[in-house]
C-alpha cells in the first residue's frame, strides 16, 4: 500500500537525523583521538627528555671519575664523554667481568688511520703472586720517561693491594684479578686478562709479560726503541719432539690441533698490539685447552705458541727477549742472588755471544730483560744500574 505524504516526511527527517548523529559521532571520536595523541606525545616527549638527561648526567659521572682533572659544568654534558676518555681508560680497575672485558678487549677498529695523535706506548704487565721485590729498580728504569710512551699493569692473587707511592708508575696500576695456581690454565687466564686490560688503552701497540723476578737489562729508551721498531713479535715458540713437548699433546684436540703443529716456549713472552688482540679473542682453541690441557701439560707453555704457529707463525720471531738460565735442569731456571751479581753478569747477558735476529740482520742486542732474580740482589742491581744498566 503507498505511503501518505507525511509518512515520507517523517522517514526522510528520520535518516537524516541518523546522518547527524554519525556525522558528529565520528566528529567527537576525531577530536578525541586528537587530544590523546597531543597528550601522548607531550608524556613521551617529557619520558625521553628526562631519559636523555640521565643518560647525559650518568656519562657525566662516569667521566668525572675516569678524568678527575676536568671538572665539567652542565654545559658540557656531552663534551665530558669524549674521546679522550675512551681512548685512555684513567684507573686500572674496573667492574667487568672476565667475560665483558675479553669482549671489549676484543673491539678492532676497521677504519684505517686515527683521528688524534698516537703515539705508540709499551705495556709492561707484571704477573706476580703478591710484592714486586724488584720495585725499586723498574721505579728507577722508569724515572724520567714520558708517561705517554708506556703504561703498566700488576696481576696480583685476589686480596693483595700494592703500597706504593702516588708518584709511582705502578700507582693504581693493579687490574681486577683471580686466583692463580701454577701449572693450571689460570696462568692463561691471567695472561689474557693482562691483555685485555691493555687493549683498553689505544695507544698500547707492544705488550711484554714480566713476573715479579723480571728485571731490565738496557735502559728506557733502548727498550722502547727496540720493541717499537721491531717487525715481528718475540714469543718463543719451538717444536720439543720429548716428553716434555709432543708428550704432552692430547689426542683430544684433534681435528683441530694435530700433532705437527704443537709447540712449547717460554711464558714470558712480548707481542704487538695485532696478535694480542687475536689471542683475547680467541675461545675455539682456548676451551681446547682449557678442557685437555690439564696441569701436567702446562698450558702456559705451549697455548699461545701453538696459537701462533698455528695462524700467524710469519709475525713471530720465535724467540724470547727475556733471558732465562735453564743449565741447573729441572722443572724450574736458575735463581740470581745478591753473590751473584757483578758487571760481568751483566754484560753477558746484554751481550749475547750467539747473535740472534733482530728484523732483517743479526744483533747481539738479543735480551731486554732477565730473570729470575732473588729480593737479596736488589741493592747490587741498584748499584749496577747507573753504569752496566745506563738508567
């Protein structure tokens, strides 16, 4: 039946009614949206900004502490994370554990070049159980030297804190530690943990491992020039066919370590900024090691130079710098006391009779430093220095 006139109307006045409402319902829902998304971004923008000022304000802290000689007002926020204080780490001690330094320790930059000055600098690092006897003659082997031309590191066993002067060089020098027991892979792990340490500092480029009997043979400057200038690491590294070498090899390790290329060398050994970068990042052949490398194998004797044989032989010079008299036979080198030191000593050591090579020709400058050497010998030593030592 058609509808009346007025009925249509109504039906029209109806639908648009509802066209109103949708139109002004989609209008609050609009303008809704808009007052929640200013309100949205005004807390985000209040959330970072006041993130940014902690992050700025914790790096503030943190450079104020590694660089207590500059002393930042807020304007310089950013400034105070510079690269200064990431190049030249101002304490030795730090919070990482093992696992984060090696990580850090690790960082190569793939840029070639710098973008400061770099001056290349020596790291001594000392690995000693607890006093350094010696202190007294590496102070005066160091008196005088620019500071930018070296840095020094002690590992000593957990608990131990060195004494020395603020005016020393081995002043805040001692690295976080653990223990140590001879003969195990904890001697590794501290000669890695030394490593590491000093990778932290750029501008470490030589890095030579002494123990608390260590002592230098030549003065600052010839040791600092002969390790700079060298082409090739000094770590000894040789193939021992006896018991004492190849005896002590494990099947275990194979594939990847076959007989053939296992050596044995001397602990003490000196390495450029290249090879020790690559040993502390190392954990394919150090968990090798670590696993089947137990103490009557003696993993400090043979890890980094069957490492280096193995991947970067043509760097090496295969031997030590370190002068050791093993003539007495047995599991431990000769000790040096106060009747046995004389300028002839001395000089024989500093004057190699052999002849070694030293980058492309032969020398008879072969040994920097020396060892082992009893705390009675100290004060000879000390006489010594200014004449056959030339401090």
């Amino acid at each position: 039946m058609a509808r009346s006139r007025g009925e249509k109307e109504d039906a029209e006045k109806h639908t648009g009614l509802l066209k109103l409402v949708q139109v002004l319902s989609s209008l609050v829902i609009f303008v809704a949206g808009i007052i929640i998304g200013l309100t949205t971004s005004t807390h985000m923008n209040n959330y970072f900004a006041s993130q940014t000022e902690l992050f700025f304000s914790a790096n503030h802290a943190t450079a104020s502490v590694a660089s207590p000689e500059k002393n930042c007002t807020p304007c310089e926020k950013v400034d105070c994370f510079s690269m200064d204080t990431f190049l030249y780490p101002r304490n030795a001690t730090h919070g990482m554990s093992d696992v984060e330094l090696l990580w850090r320790a690790s960082m190569v930059p793939r840029k070639r070049g710098y973008p400061f000055t770099r001056v290349p600098k020596v790291a001594f690092m000392f690995l000693t159980r607890g006093p350094l006897p010696m202190l007294p003659l590496w102070e005066k082997f160091f008196d005088g030297q620019e500071r930018h031309l070296y840095t020094v590191y002690v590992h000593a066993l957990p608990g131990y804190k060195l004494n020395v002067s603020s005016t020393s060089p081995f002043y805040g020098r001692q690295i976080p530690s653990q223990k140590v027991a001879w003969g195990t892979v904890q001697l590794v792990d501290a000669e890695r943990r030394l490593l590491a340490n000093a990778l932290l500092d750029f501008s470490n480029e030589r890095f030579v491992l002494l123990s608390e009997s260590c002592i230098p043979v030549y003065n600052f400057p010839t040791v600092y020039k002969y390790l700079t200038g060298s082409d090739h690491s000094f770590v000894e590294s040789y193939d021992d066919p006896s018991r004492y070498g190849r005896g002590r090899y494990s099947r275990s390790m194979l594939p990847y370590i076959r007989l053939h290329q296992w050596r044995k060398g001397s602990q003490w050994f000196e390495m450029t900024r290249n090879l020790a970068a690559y040993i502390v990042s190392d954990t394919k052949y150090y968990s090798l090691f670590e696993k089947y490398c137990k103490p009557a194998c003696y993993p400090d004797e043979h890890y980094i130079p069957t490492y280096l044989n193995m991947f970067h032989g043509s760097k090496n010079s295969n031997r030590s710098v370190t002068w050791v008299d093993w003539s007495l036979g047995g599991p431990h080198p000769a000790t040096f006391r106060k009747s046995n030191i004389t300028e002839d000593f001395i000089r024989a050591i500093r004057n190699n009779a052999t002849r070694c090579w030293y980058n492309s020709g032969k020398t008879s400058l072969c040994y920097l430093f020396a060892r082992k050497f009893d705390p009675s010998a100290l004060v000879p030593l000390l006489n010594l220095s200014l004449t056959v030592m030339e401090f």
